[in-house]
C-alpha cells in the first residue's frame, strides 16, 4: 500500500500575519519591562534627592521661630558693623535678620539674630563702611528686587508674599512691614518706637523675594512619590 500525505502550505500572508502577531507579543512584554525598569529608576531616583534635601533642610536651617529683635538687645548692641555698632545704625540689619529667622535661615548661629547675621555679613562684604548691601544676602534665601516710594506698591507687593522693609521717620529707620491694615502697615520696630506706621510715614522701601524653602521642595518630592507608589 502507498500512502499519499498532503500538507497544507502557508502562504506568505499567513506566516507573515503570524510572525507579526509574536513580534507584538514579544514587544509588549518587553515595553512593559522597560516601563517598569524606568519608574523603578524614577522613584530610587527621587528618593535620594529627597534624602539629599532633608540632609541640607537639616544643614542650611534651624527651627523656624517669629522673633521681634531689638537692635540694642544687651546681647549684641555693641558690636561694631562697620564703624558703628548696631544700636546705633543697625535697624535695617536687624529688620532683615527677623525675616531670616522667621524663614529657618541659619547664619552662624542657633537662630539668625542680629549678633550671627552681623558677624556673617562682616565674612561676607556684607557691608560697605556701616551701609547695608541688600543683595548680600542672597546667599541666605533672599533676593532683592528694587526700591519704590509709592506705598501702594510697596502694600502690594507684601500682599504678593514679598519681604518689604520700609524706610519711616523722615528717612532715618527702617522696620520690616508684616502686614497691610487700610493705609498703614503693621510692623515690627527694631528700635521698638511704634506697632504700625501710616502711608505717608514711609519715605520709600525695599523688596525682597524670598527663595524657595528646602522644606517646600521635601514636601513636593514626597507627594509625587506618594503618587508614584499608588500606580
């Protein structure tokens, strides 16, 4: 007896359609392993610049507490800034020294007091003879913008969430301006002469933004990875 086996042969459409279909199955198990690999990467990634971020919070800043600095404390009225001590002509100094501390900043010491701030401006050319150079403390988180001697501006920009120093009494003190009450701004005094100063008690002021905190940036990381975890 013969026997006769017919095979059936695969056109080219048909080997090729099936050739593609592993081609597909093998691409997506592998694109599902690199995406996997990549947000593998992407979390060890931000964890260790959140490490990193936490290592210079606990570095660069110190407990963020609101201090009303005097600029003749006993603690520091002597010390010299230039020629003069900072009784005499240290108010735009100490003005700039309790919104330092107020963000956390660390300048030389357990809180940025008048003492530390002036001891680092000194080491910084902080100074020129007893003046205060305002863009020296960028450094420590504070940039300056300009002067202007309209109030309404200068009100403006500390609604905004800028730093306003304000220069009051005919141009001879200056006073960090906290709050904004009707035409007045409400204040915290270096030499203690008065709470709030009116519109047209200000000769002109100082703005400043301030840096963005190493703890904003730490809260942020931690929500994305938060984010991250839960897909």
């Amino acid at each position: 007896y013969v026997f006769f086996f017919f095979f059936k042969q695969k056109t080219a459409y048909e080997m090729l359609r099936s050739l593609v279909g592993s081609e597909m199955c093998i691409r997506d198990r592998y694109q599902r392993r690199v995406h996997g690999e990549i947000k593998l990467y992407q979390k060890q990634t931000m964890r260790v610049a959140l490490v990193f971020l936490i290592a210079c919070a606990l570095l660069g800043s110190t407990v963020a507490v609101r201090r009303h600095w005097l600029q003749c404390d006993d603690r520091w009225r002597n010390d010299l800034m230039g020629s003069k001590t900072i009784c005499a002509v240290g108010c735009l100094m100490s003005s700039v020294a309790m919104v330092l501390n107020d963000m956390g900043r660390n300048c030389g010491g357990p809180e940025c007091t008048p003492h530390y701030l002036n001891a680092w401006l000194r080491a910084h050319r902080g100074y020129e003879d007893n003046l205060f150079i305002w863009q020296s403390v960028k450094p420590l988180g504070l940039t300056f913008v300009d002067w202007f001697r309209d109030p309404a501006v200068l009100a403006q920009h500390l609604n905004q969430g800028r730093v306003v120093i304000l220069n009051v009494r005919n141009g001879s003190h200056w006073v960090h301006a906290d709050s904004v009450n009707g035409r007045s701004f409400n204040v915290r005094d270096p030499a203690a002469y008065q709470d709030n100063y009116t519109f047209n008690q200000v000769v002109d002021g100082g703005v400043l933004t301030k840096a963005r905190l190493v703890m904003e940036e730490i809260e942020e990381l931690e929500l994305l990875l938060n984010e991250m975890e839960s897909f």
